[in-house]
C-alpha cells in the first residue's frame, strides 16, 4: 500500500493535523508526518514533493494557517493528490487559509477540506488509495454503515424520548 505524507508548516499545526494520523491509523494506511514550510524550508519542501512518489508515497496531505500556501507549493512540485487543511487562526479566522488552498490556477489542483477538517482529509486520502486496493475499499465501506448505525441508534434513541 501507497503511503500518506502529511505535512505540517510548523508544528503548532498538530494539535489539529494528530486527528488526521488518527484516521489514517485506525484505516491501517501507512503515513508519514513532517514540518516542512513552504517558506522558511522552500527548498525542502520542494525537493519531499519532488520525490514523493519513489519514495512510496501515493498522496500528500498539507495542513496550514493564515494565508501561507503549503498545499500549492507542494501540488506545484507533485503530480500526487494533494489534499489541503486550511487552519482556523489569524486575523481571518482561517477564512485566508480556506481561500488560499482552494484557489489554485488551472492545471494544478488540491483538493480542499473545510477550515480544521483534518478527519476529512485523512478519509479522502483512503479513498484515493482504495481505488487500487480492495481491502481499504472494504474498510472504508465498513466505517460508513457504522456511521450509518450510529445514526439510526441515536434516531431510536430520540424517539424513544419523544414518546
């Protein structure tokens, strides 16, 4: 299986971005996770993206505040999905980071996750692995109807209260 590289522009971006490792942990996908910064680190940065894919890995996931641009550096520098955390901070509340990681010039996608949404970003991350690995495929069909479960418990639960 294809690894996740999940890539943090400083790391008082992990109290957000550990919910991503989470999911990816309890899927059983392989990841890795880095400090890299798209402008104190251009030139690391830069180069990980490059050799992503011989070094294992099938997609990137980037998580970043205010208006700095981890996931378009590394898209730029990748032919690997790479999927965007925008962080909530800053003087726009992450409403910056939101709009700088979906507004990518054409030709260059990231796909974008809502503001903090690192679940989210970890759950599309498996998918796009299970297109090429039926076992993932079969874990991800189980999470959903244990959503699914979750959900008709807590409508009987409701209405058991309404009477």
């Amino acid at each position: 299986m294809k690894k996740v590289a999940v890539i943090m522009g400083s790391d008082s971006d992990w109290p957000v971005v550990k919910a991503a490792c989470a999911q990816l942990d309890e899927f059983g996908v392989p990841y890795e996770a880095h400090i890299l910064s798209a402008h104190r680190t251009p030139a690391a940065a830069a180069e990980f993206a490059r050799n992503a894919r011989k070094n294992g890995f099938g997609v990137i996931v980037c998580a970043a505040g205010m208006a700095a641009h981890l996931a378009g550096a590394f898209a730029g520098n990748s032919t690997l999905p790479v999927i965007g955390i925008p962080l909530k901070g800053g003087t726009m509340d992450g409403l910056d980071a939101l709009l700088a990681t979906v507004q990518m010039p054409s030709g260059i996608p990231v796909a974008t996750v809502a503001i903090n949404g690192a679940k989210n970003a970890a759950v599309l991350a498996a998918q796009i692995l299970a297109v090429s690995d039926e076992a993932l495929a079969a874990k991800l069909d189980a999470a959903r109807e244990a959503m699914s479960r979750q959900i008709a418990q807590k409508e009987a639960k409701l209405q058991e209260e309404l009477g």
